[in-house]
C-alpha cells in the first residue's frame, strides 16, 4: 500500500507527539510521587501505632474482687447465707418495705485492672453488667479516665444502687431474695459481673470489644 507524502509526515508527527505527550505525563506523576514520600512514612506509621496499641489493649486483665458491702432495705445483707440468717422482725420489715414498693439494694465492689504489658493504657471507660440469677440487674460505668500503667493494677469500683421492684424477687420474700446473694464462692453463686473496656489512643483513636465478657474472680487460677 502507498501513502502519499504529506499523510506519511503528518503520520510521523502524530506519533511523535503522542510520545512526547506520554513521557510528559510519566514525569509529572513521578514528581508528585517523589514530592509526597512523608505521606506514605505517615500512614504506615500509623498502622504500626494502632497494631501496637490494639496489642497492649488485649493484654489488660480485669478481674472481680468481693462484695465488700451490701444492704437490702438498709440490712446489712453481706453475710446472708439463708432466710433463717435474718432474724423474724428483720424479714418483717424487709417484707413491709417492698409491699411499699420501697426495697433499695445497695452493692459496692472493685474489679481490678492489671496491665501486665509493657505500654502504658488509656481507659476510656469500663462498663459493666451486673447480672443477678443469669438476668441483668443492672448497668453501670467505671474508671472513667484511668491511665493503666506498665505492671500496675488499678482498682475501679463498682456501685450498685437500685431500688428492687417486686417482680424481681420471684414472687418470694426479700429474705429468700437476699440469701447468698453476695456469695461468690460457693456452687450457687449468684451475682456474676461482665464488662466491655474501651480505650483512648495517642492519636484520639478510641477502641473498643464489640461484646461483654464475663469476669473472673481474683481468686481464680490463671
């Protein structure tokens, strides 16, 4: 086949052009890579900080000390074992007091936070759930704020204070309701805790489980 020449020439120019179109553009992308190498540096670092950070999060342990305090209707109720434990004009006032509708519990316990790792933790905050026979009682937040550092153990506290509606003992007595309610030892424990920390990175970065998990004892082997 055959061209005439000025077709051939304007052929040859295209392709030149084209060429030289294409270059170009190859060195401006280079440039702009070479302009920006901290903003990869900055991104990768930052992906270290948050697997850093994340690791240091999972090797907090939390763990539930004793009741050190309870009381159903104002009785101290920490040492209640059975009914029988709480004399007959004691289970009388705890019966009148929740016909009134007015039957308040009051529970104070620690959990402690030991951070066996080598970096310093920020927590956020520890929520909680306090279950009593396997159902929730109640919610509630502690340590809010609370820096965990490397080898230390924290103590958080843990307050309960509700007012115990009738449905809630069963269609029993207060007394029955108060027996071995704060016994974490025994077969028939009771009263069992689970918890969902979340933590405050350098960065503002917060994190947090998407479940709660049951808390062991202090007690408890390791």
């Amino acid at each position: 086949m055959k061209y005439s020449l000025p077709i051939y020439r304007c052929s040859i120019y295209a392709l030149a052009l084209g060429a030289l179109l294409a270059l170009t553009t190859q060195c401006s992308v280079s440039e702009q890579v070479k302009e920006r190498p901290s903003n990869r540096a900055t991104g990768s670092m930052g992906s270290a900080d948050e697997q850093r950070e994340n690791r240091a999060y999972e090797q907090v342990q939390y763990r539930l000390n004793f009741v050190d305090e309870a009381r159903l209707g104002g009785q101290d109720i920490l040492f209640v074992r059975q009914a029988a434990d709480l004399t007959s004009p004691q289970q009388a006032k705890l019966q009148s007091a929740l016909a009134a509708g007015n039957l308040p519990l009051r529970l104070r316990m620690r959990i402690y936070a030991r951070n066996p790792g080598k970096e310093t933790v920020q927590l956020r905050q520890l929520d909680y759930q306090v279950l009593l026979d396997g159902k929730e009682l109640t919610t509630g937040s502690t340590g809010a704020g609370t820096e965990i550092e490397s080898s230390a153990i924290v103590t958080l506290p843990v307050a309960v204070d509700l007012n115990v509606p009738a449905d809630r003992t069963a269609g029993s007595t207060p007394a029955a309701f108060a027996s071995n309610l704060t016994d974490f030892t025994g077969r028939g424990r009771r009263l069992t805790v689970r918890a969902r920390p979340s933590y405050v990175g350098a960065a503002g970065r917060v994190s947090q489980p998407n479940e709660f998990q049951p808390l062991e004892l202090v007690t408890a082997k390791r």
